[in-house]
C-alpha cells in the first residue's frame, strides 16, 4: 500500500518533526518508518504490542501530552481525538 504522491505526510507537514529528512529504516518512529502519517497509523496496537513496563507508560504519556498540542491535530483533529480518546482509556 503506497502513498497517494499528492498527499503530505505528518512529517511534511509538522516543521519540527525530529524525523524529517532522515532515513525512514533508522527511524524510531513506527509510523515514519512505515511512510504512514501519524493520523493513519494504528498507535493503539503499537502501544497494546509493547510489553508492560517504564517504556510503555512513557509513550502514553508521551502521546496524551504531545498528540494533543501537535499542529497535526489542528488539520486531522477526528482522527487524533478518536485515538487519544481510545489511549486515555487504558
């Protein structure tokens, strides 16, 4: 499943994205990695995938807080709200 050519990722989008410009097979972001936009990606089975542990209570944290301000939310806010909303749940 390839990217429609006319469509921005979130990484083209977000000028502060840690991960724009780089090699998407070194990246630690999932949804970068896999050229999904973060609004695309599946977050909830990502985060359900980690084992129980620091790492996983930090990445929640992490998306609650970071997802919430992100200027991709402004333009995806649907389907940023549904996930955030199906994560704080945990």
């Amino acid at each position: 499943m390839g990217r429609k050519q006319n469509v921005r990722g979130c990484w083209d989008i977000k000028k502060e994205c840690p991960f724009r410009g780089t090699d998407p097979a070194e990246a630690k972001c999932s949804a970068f990695a896999g050229r999904i936009s973060c609004w695309e990606f599946d977050w909830l089975g990502f985060y359900h995938a980690m084992p129980d542990g620091p790492e996983r209570d930090e990445w929640k944290c992490v998306m609650l807080d970071w997802c919430s301000k992100c200027e991709i939310r402004d333009l995806h806010g649907r389907e940023v709200d549904c996930f955030l909303e199906r994560l704080s749940a945990r």
